[in-house]
C-alpha cells in the first residue's frame, strides 16, 4: 500500500487539534487502498497542545509528534516536519482548519493520473477582504518581480510526490520561502481550487511583521530586485 503524510506545524491550537486529527481520519476511510502518517512538529506550545498530542500519538501509533525545544517559527517548523515525513507523498496543511483536509481526496486522485504537485489554491477566502486583496497584490507583484512564474493564491497547502521532496532536499535551505521553492523546482503541477474557511477556534499567530518577513523572504529568494534596488 502507498503512504500518505500529512505534516503540519502547530503553536497554541488546542480548540482545533481533536478536530483536525478527527477530520483527517474520515478522509483516510475515504481512502481505503492507502495507508498514512501524520507528522505534527508543536513550536513549544503554551497552552494545553501538547498534552492533546501526546494524547492522540498514545492512541494512534501513526500519529507522531515533534515537540520542539523552542519556537521556531511558523516557516522552519513546518518545514522541518516535511523533511521527516517517508510517504509516498506529503501532504502539507495548516492545523488551524482553514486547509480543508476533505480536500486531501481530490490531491490524491490528481497523482494518481500522473501529477506530481498538487497545489490547492485559494481563488476565494472568507478571511478579512482587506487581507486577502493585499495576499493578492502581493502574488501579482512577486509574480511580475521573479524570474520563475509563481503559484498565485498559493500558500503551500497541497500534495508532493516523494521525488518532489527528495528535491527540495537538495537546497538544503535554512529558511525556506516554500511556495517560491514549489514554483522553482518544477514537476508536473496541477491546481485544484478551494475557498479558504474563516478560524474556528483560537486567535491567528501571524500578525503583520511575520507576514513581512514572510513576503521579504520571497523576494530575497526569488527575484533580483534587492539586489538591483541596493545597487
């Protein structure tokens, strides 16, 4: 049987995580001819997560967890819990809920005809408009910026074939922009639409200089516009 792994940063979201990993296991019973993992690295949680995970992980021997000596941060963490999934292919989500995992289905019957990235892809959101219209000038401007198109109304919640991440390996970056790294390394790619649904529980961790640093890091990594702007 091939396997699925799902990996997924968390920090303080102990209202989402029994749903999350609730949510995950009706889709594998949608999903009979496969088995899975499920690969979640805490970033030194402060409320109740980690005791949930250890929790879930004492039931379910494919549930593993990462409890990191400290936060660091919601790009390396995740990250990091990629590079230690072994499936087949890698499905990489948010534990917020906001990726729906019931999308995991159509990412899976989209490799299986030969896709290598499966990319979902947020065309609409019932996030703050004001956020999601200033997310979209920004994809237009990186997009315009890089010399490598980019993946519009891509935050890297999708499914990676074991050949994409062995990839990613080889750039052995430290701080990775991975949606940048998704459109640079190529692979045959596919999209697949869905609307991106407002938190349930719990407070968003990003605020506006982790979503700057995340947005510099894009055009460090990805255009030379910098480097000419410093020149």
């Amino acid at each position: 049987m091939k396997k699925i792994s799902i990996v997924t940063g968390c920090y303080n979201e102990e209202g989402n995580l029994q749903e999350f990993y609730d949510r995950l296991l009706a889709v594998f019973r949608q999903l009979p001819d496969y088995t899975y993992e499920i690969v979640v690295a805490d970033n030194c949680s402060t409320d109740r997560s980690r005791e949930i995970l250890r929790e879930i992980a004492s039931k379910d021997p494919k549930f593993k967890v990462i409890l990191n000596a400290g936060n660091f941060g919601h790009i390396r963490s995740p990250f990091n819990a990629l590079l230690q999934a072994t499936g087949d292919a890698v499905v990489c989500l948010c534990s917020d809920l906001q990726d729906p995992p019931e999308k995991i289905t159509d990412f899976v019957k989209q490799w299986e005809t030969g896709y290598q990235v499966v990319c979902g892809v947020k065309p609409q959101s019932q996030e703050n408009p004001l956020i999601f219209r200033i997310r979209r000038l920004y994809y237009h401007l990186l997009t315009n910026c890089s010399e490598t198109p980019q993946i519009q109304n891509f935050t890297g919640f999708g499914l990676y074939d074991r050949k994409v991440v062995e990839a990613i390996k080889k750039f052995h970056e430290p701080y990775p922009y991975f949606r940048g790294l998704v459109s640079e390394i190529g692979f045959r790619r596919v999209e697949v639409p869905f609307v991106q649904a407002m938190r349930k529980h719990g407070k968003t961790k990003n605020n506006f200089f982790t979503l700057y640093d995340i947005a510099m890091i894009g055009f460090v990594n990805h255009t030379k516009l910098p480097l000419r702007l410093a020149a």
